[in-house]
C-alpha cells in the first residue's frame, strides 16, 4: 500500500514500499506541460526539461549530471506531455541519496546557461525535424490538430521552430519561476524503502524550496468546430492514418469502459483491429488503438500503416469494427478476456518500481488521488457488455469522427466522405 506526506512547503511525497526488489526509482512531477504556454511561448515546458540536464553549479556540464547517476547503474530521464512534466532516476537501493541529490540539484540549481541554451535549442531543432520526418509521428500530430483545432492540446509538445527559436531566456525563466512550484509538485517514491525514510530525504533535499500559490492553470478546454480531415502528402511507402474521436477526461466516471473498450478494440494481437485489419484482411502490419485522459478532455484513436490504394479500404474495414461495437453487444468471453487482460497488463507493470512511481505520482499529480491496483480492477470488473456499448453510442458519432493521412496521397482526395457511422 502507498503512503503519503505533504511537507511545509506543498510538496507531496508518496511512495512504496517493494522489499522485494534491490532497486529504488524516484519520479519528480510537475503539474505543468504544453498546454500551460502562450502561442507565443509554445515549447518552453520542453525546452526546461532539456536544459534540466545541462548543467548545475556543482555538477555543470551534462556529462557530470548523467555520469553521476550511469557511473553506479541507474538509469536518468525526463519527459514533457501536455500537462505534466517528469524528472525521474531508477537506482540501486545502496545508491538512492545520490539519485535524489542529482534531481534535487537539477530541479532547484540548475544554471540555464546561455551558451548550453543555444546548444539545446538546435537539440530541439533536431528533434522537431526527426519527428516531422517520422510519418507515425507526424500523423500523430495531425490528428492531435484535428481533435483540439486552435487549442494548446492540438500542438506539438515541443513547440514549432520559429517558437523555439524565439524564446528567449528571461522568457523562460519568467515562465519557470510562476509554474515550477512546490504546490504543484509530487515526489514518487517505490522501492526497497520505508516511507519515513524516503519522507525525510525529500524534506532534506527540497523541503526548503519555498512555497506559495500558484497561479490558476489554462482555461478549461471547450469544444470548438473545425476540419474533420487532414492529408499531408509525402513520396513515401505506405500512407499512415489515424482515425480518432474525441474521449473521455481521467475524472470522468466511465473512464475506465472507455479503456475496456479499447482492449475490445485494439490492444494486443488478440484484438478486434488486429485480427480483421491484419490477420483476416491483410491490410497493414501495424494496427492499433490506445487512449488518452487529459483533465478536462480525452481521444481514442486508431493508428495504421497501410498501402496507399488499400487506403480507402483500410478507413472502412476500422469503421466497420467501430460500428460494430454500437451496434453489437460483445460476449461475455470476450469481455472476460479483456478484463483479464487489463489485470494481467497492470499486475506485469507494476512489478517494476520505475512503474510503480508513476503509477502513484502520475495519478496525484492529476486528480490528487491515487488508486489502487484492486480498486481500479474493482471497477473494472463492474462494467457490464451494455455498458460498452452505451458508451460506443455516445461517442463513436460520424461527427465525431476525425482523419488525418501522411503518404502519397492527394491532398484532394475524397476521403472525408468516408467519415461515416
């Protein structure tokens, strides 16, 4: 079981106890992510993350900051998403004061030094252009513009490079001091560890950061009308599509159908997409769905890779499976199957630490609660076969519907016709 402690300063620190493994993970969240920026400051959640791990005062080069953690066997990384920010390091237990003194010093010492600052910049360049030549990456882009238009969620995490390129650092530090704070941050903690001790490691490390209000977070997002289709053409192998509705947020009470719904639809080589689209029809290699809770918003979305003339239909053979979903109830075999599943993909995850911090800051740092493995089966196990499909017809609508296509198709071309359920 999980434990939890708020200290003087906000911070919220929550951990778990595994006496079975000899490793200990630590993951700093921050409450804040892409769709916290202006449009003009779009990307500096990221840009922050990467410059994180340039330098501090006492370990000032890059290199210093990862050896520290490399040189006993742990593991160090970072992530930015749309409204979360993550700092973590998975170590050997003997080794934990340094992975949280190497975070601590990152999080409240970083230098953010003009010159790493330029360095970092094309860094992200790069990124931006590996993802632009990426057709699943792009693709997902896309369909994320489609699904949020003129919205923050719609944009690349990482921001555009005319955005990047102008962010200056005042900008940014601006934008560090009045979002990174200790009320909107959690430290996870799983591993061969005591919750008092990991308490007052923490406490020692950042307990004196000081704390004060936040200011209110983004608007709340609001439905807004805009294209249902979007093709971008590329002289390349396959066209890769995603076809995906509007979801459901982490508070709402259906969540957890919708994510067994998804297991119906296209997790795994058992799933309905995988066995029609690939096995029976043999129209891509890669098939597959996944969703997304955000806190006031969410998508289910199909991603595939298929032969540019199939591609007609490849959008029709996934429709044919939404439909049957409103139109069916599913078995209770078939629903047996996915709950099993659900619990046998959960029970496998958290036997990892690193999985298991995430699990309980990812959940806190979002809703301010952190449920457990039996209480999210629990619900699980209540959703019934007509539950699934009352939602199916509540979300899975022709206009709801979005696509988006990279790969040698006109831009012209009449697929939106084919947007229908």
């Amino acid at each position: 079981m999980h434990q939890k402690a708020v200290l003087d300063n906000g911070i919220r620190v929550i951990t778990e106890t595994m006496p079975q493994t000899c490793a200990v993970s630590v993951c700093l969240f921050i409450n804040v992510g892409s769709r916290y920026e202006s449009d003009q400051m779009a990307g500096v959640s990221h840009f922050i993350e990467h410059l994180m791990f340039r330098g501090t005062d006492k370990r000032p080069t890059a290199r210093g900051i990862s050896e520290a953690i490399e040189g006993v066997g742990g593991i160090l990384n970072g992530g930015t998403d749309r409204e979360v920010t993550l700092y973590w390091a998975k170590i050997a237990r003997p080794h934990f004061n340094t992975a949280l003194d190497v975070l601590a010093d990152m999080f409240l010492h970083s230098r953010f030094d003009p010159q790493d600052m330029e360095k970092e910049r094309q860094v992200i360049m790069e990124e931006i252009n590996m993802s632009y030549d990426s057709p699943p990456q792009r693709v997902s882009q896309l369909i994320d513009e489609l699904l949020w238009p003129e919205h923050p969620l719609g944009r690349d995490v990482a921001g555009s490079k005319d955005t990047v390129a102008a962010i200056t650092r005042d900008a940014m530090m601006d934008y560090l001091g009045s979002q990174y704070l200790p009320a909107r941050t959690v430290v996870a903690i799983a591993g061969n560890m005591e919750h008092e001790e990991a308490v007052a490691a923490v406490s020692q490390a950042i307990g004196s950061w000081p704390g004060r209000e936040p200011a209110l977070g983004p608007a709340g997002y609001q439905p807004q009308p805009g294209p249902r289709l979007c093709i971008e053409t590329r002289q390349i192998e396959q066209a890769h599509l995603c076809l995906a509705l509007p979801g459901l947020s982490v508070f709402h009470p259906e969540r957890f159908t919708l994510d067994l719904l998804n297991v119906v639809l296209g997790e795994g080589m058992s799933s309905r997409l995988f066995c029609e689209i690939r096995d029976r029809l043999g129209l891509a290699y890669s098939i597959s769905s996944f969703v997304d809770h955000l806190s006031d918003a969410g998508s289910l979305i199909v991603y595939a890779g298929v032969e540019t003339k199939k591609l007609p239909v490849a959008i029709g053979a996934i429709l044919g499976q939404l439909a049957l979903l409103k139109e069916e109830t599913i078995s209770q075999e078939e629903l047996a199957k996915a709950r099993e599943m659900s619990r046998g993909r959960l029970l496998l995850r958290i036997e990892d630490s690193r999985n298991v911090a995430g699990w309980l800051g990812g959940q806190e740092t979002m809703t301010g609660e952190v449920l457990t493995v039996d209480q999210v089966m629990a619900s699980v196990d209540a959703i019934n076969a007509e539950d699934v499909r009352n939602l199916a017809r509540r979300l899975f609508t022709t206009e709801q519907l979005r696509l988006a296509v990279v790969g040698p198709v006109a831009a012209d071309e009449p697929l939106e016709k084919l947007l229908k359920l």
